[in-house]
C-alpha cells in the first residue's frame, strides 16, 4: 500500500494540466513561419539580393536613351546693324549603346551570380535558425511548466511532512530540528514555485513573441522517449558532410568568389572600353534672320574606344583595397570552416553524452524513487528522521527535473547536429513531432 507521504506521481509527470487538444511543435513551426520577424526579413533580403543578377546582367545588354528638347531662341545683333531674331528650335535623338568589351561589367556580372548564389545560401540559414529557435523556445516552455509543477508537488510534500512534523513534535515523538527544517523548506518551497511561476511566464512571451500568437496549451512528450544516437556513429563523417554542406561556409565562399572578382572589376579601370554606337538624331530650327525653317536628319553607327590614361592613382588605390578585402574573405572563409568543423563535432557529442545522460538520470531517479519509500517507512520505525525525508524529497524532484530538462537537450542536440550539418529540414522537425503526444 502506498504511504500517505510518498508523492504522487513519482514519474516524471507534473501538475500542469490543459485542454483536450494542444499545439505541437509542427504547429507551433508552422505559426512562427507566418509571423516571425526575423524569418520575414531574411525573406525579404533573399527577394532583394536575388536582383543583383538581372542588375549586374544588365551591364551587358544594350541600352537606348531617348532624348528630345523644345526651345525659344534669341540673338541679338549689333553690328553693322542692330537687329533682333526670335525663333524656335526642337530635336531628339535615340542612342543604342552597346558594351563590347568592359572588363568591369564581366567582373560585376560574376559578382551578380555570386550574389544569388550567397543570397539562397543565406535564406538556407535563416529557414534553418527559425526551426532550432521554435523548437528551444517550444522546450523551454515546456520545461518551465515541469519546474513550475515539481516545485508545486514538493512543496504540497513538504507541507505534508512540516504538519506531521508539527503533530510529532506536539505528543513527543519528534524533535524541534525537525519542525524548524520543515518550516524552512516548505518556505523555500513556496520562493522556489513563485521563482518558477515567473520564469514560465518568461518563456511563454518568448514563444509568444515568435509566433505572435495568444499563449496556447503545448503538447508534451511522450512518456517513453526514444533514445537515437547519431547515424553513422563516426564522428568524422559529421564533421565532413558539414564542410560539404554548411550553408554558413556557402556564404563565406561566396563572398569571396565577389571579393576575388572585384580585384578584377578594380583593375578593369586600367583597361580600355569598346562599344557599339548607333544613334538617330532630328533637329529643326526656324532661321535666324529670315523666314522659313531648316530640319536636319542623320544616323550616325560605329565603334568607340575610351582608354583611361591618368585618375590621379585612384585605380591603384582600389586595386590595393580590393586586394585586402580578398584576404580578408579568404581568412573568414577559413574561420567559418574551423568553426562549422567545432560546432559540428560539439554536436555530435552533445548527442552522444545526452542519451548516456538521460538514461542515467533515468536509472537514478528508480533508485531515488525506492530510496524515498525506504527513507518514510524508516521514519515511521524512528530509525531516519524528518529531515532525511525532506532530502530524499528534494533529490527525487531535482532529478525529476533534470530528466525532463535532459530530454528536451537531448531533441534539442539532435537538430542543432543537423544545423551544424547543413542539412537540417522540417523532415528533422517532424520526427521530433512523432516523439511528442498527439504530434
């Protein structure tokens, strides 16, 4: 038979309770892909760097201008003879231009396909960080609601055993240490369930703040968890599907791919340019100091060549810059590969250590469940006392919640492995779903 002492619930449970139906994280996913903030300005800046293609394409196509005028004339004649002549005048012209041979326009063309190339690489970020950001924020909301109802299941336990405490100590058959410490911990107790109250609230706005969206009941996980090492267990081969695939090392190259040919669109200001000229030209004007008009009409197609001879060392000078800007690139580059390199093997461990851990904790908290049933019937034989029961209490709700928060890290490492990999997708969100109740 139960002891009247023993908690209720000494698996992993806690006292929050919610409606039938509950969003989980697929949901919860799919509202912060409508409404977060940061998701829709990485799609806006996606939409406005992928034109540097067309923009710098355009450098290589012709190009008209259309050009008329209308104008009221006057001259004034003073010698031999005063005399005055007013009249009108109009023309256009339509100039076709097209570049030959610009070095700079080349250059700039790669960099526009450069640019499309880091901009989808960049969208492949941000898509990525949103699903980590729902899920720690989804977690974090749900741990906060196990530490909000441990501390409330501990202190209804401590209140118990403060007023069989009290009752004890009254007829004789404890001693005060034990209604003092009682005393104590039922008032930790009660800082510890405000402490958590607040910090679930915290996290709520958080996720709130995310999808924008009214706080929402979230589906939790399922009792049993089931645990997965990485798949290959080689830690090797995570670390080298993530220099392949890293999204973050795609920019990086990227940005180097532009630096490197900005060198080039800086050092086309040595070179020479050619280009295909046709033009159209009208002009009519009234005469000058007789009557009728004159209209003139010609067409005008042919080549031309500009070839810069001095700039006051303004090219040298970007030639140098650009120059240590491809340096630069080309260090971050290295930087983001070590780094990816770091995040990814931190992951897989991560990975590996969770599942050691969580499996622990779930080996302690049998034996802490047991230690406690052992520690109140010796309480009752007068061989423990009140405060051996209070901190066997307090051991099994701390691993209680240690277990629940070792879960959540455990589902959090597995997709932070895949984001470090590249290759995390909502695929990787929905399995973590399958492990949730109702998902």
């Amino acid at each position: 038979m139960k002891h009247p002492l023993l908690p209720m619930g000494l698996a992993v449970t806690v006292l929050i309770n919610g409606p039938i139906y509950a969003d989980n994280l697929v949901d919860v996913y799919r509202q912060a892909q409508t409404n977060d903030t940061v998701w829709a300005a990485a799609r806006y800046n996606y939409e406005a760097n992928i034109e540097k293609a067309p923009q710098s394409r355009a450098l290589l196509l012709p190009s008209v201008i259309f050009s008329a005028g209308a104008f009221k004339n006057s001259i004034d004649k003073t010698s031999p003879t005063t005399e005055t002549a007013r009249y009108d005048s109009s023309n256009y012209t339509v100039q076709l231009t097209q570049p030959l041979y610009r070095k700079e326009n080349f250059a700039a063309y790669a960099q526009g396909k450069s640019a499309v190339t880091q901009a989808e690489a960049e969208l492949a970020i941000a898509r990525q960080d949103l699903i980590v950001r729902t899920a720690q924020a989804y977690f974090d909301v749900l741990a906060a609601e196990d530490k909000l109802g441990y501390a409330r299941t501990e202190k209804a336990a401590i209140s118990g055993q403060r007023e069989l405490a009290e009752r004890n100590f009254s007829v004789g058959n404890a001693t005060v240490v034990d209604v003092h410490e009682a005393r104590a911990r039922y008032d930790l107790a009660v800082a510890d369930e405000v402490a958590a109250d607040n910090d679930l609230k915290v996290k709520q706005e958080t996720l709130n703040a995310l999808t924008n969206t009214a706080p929402t009941s979230l589906a939790r996980l399922a009792p049993k968890l089931a645990l997965q090492n990485p798949e290959p267990q080689n830690i090797d081969h995570w670390t080298q599907a993530a220099q392949a695939q890293n999204p973050r090392i795609k920019v990086q190259e990227q940005l180097l791919a532009i630096a490197h040919e900005e060198v080039k669109r800086s050092r086309g200001g040595h070179y020479p340019t050619l280009d295909l000229i046709a033009s159209h030209n009208y002009s009519k004007s009234g005469n000058v100091f007789f009557p009728g008009t004159t209209e003139y009409t010609s067409n005008q197609v042919g080549v031309q060549l500009q070839l810069p001879l001095f700039r006051g060392g303004a090219t040298q000078s970007k030639v140098r810059a650009s120059l240590a800007r491809e340096e630069q690139a080309r260090q971050t580059l290295e930087q983001t590969k070590r780094l990816t390199t770091q995040q990814s093997r931190e992951s897989y461990l991560a990975v590996t250590s969770g599942v050691a851990r969580v499996k622990a904790l779930e080996q302690a908290l049998a034996s802490i469940q047991k230690a406690l049933e052992s520690t109140l019937l010796g309480y009752e034989t007068g061989v423990r006392t009140g405060v051996d029961v209070l901190n066997a209490q307090r051991d099994l709700y701390r691993t209680q919640r240690d277990l629940a928060q070792a879960r959540y890290t455990y589902l959090l490492n597995r997709l932070r492995l895949k984001n470090a990999v590249g290759t995390l997708s909502e695929d990787d969100l929905a399995a973590i779903n399958a492990l949730i109740a109702g998902g």
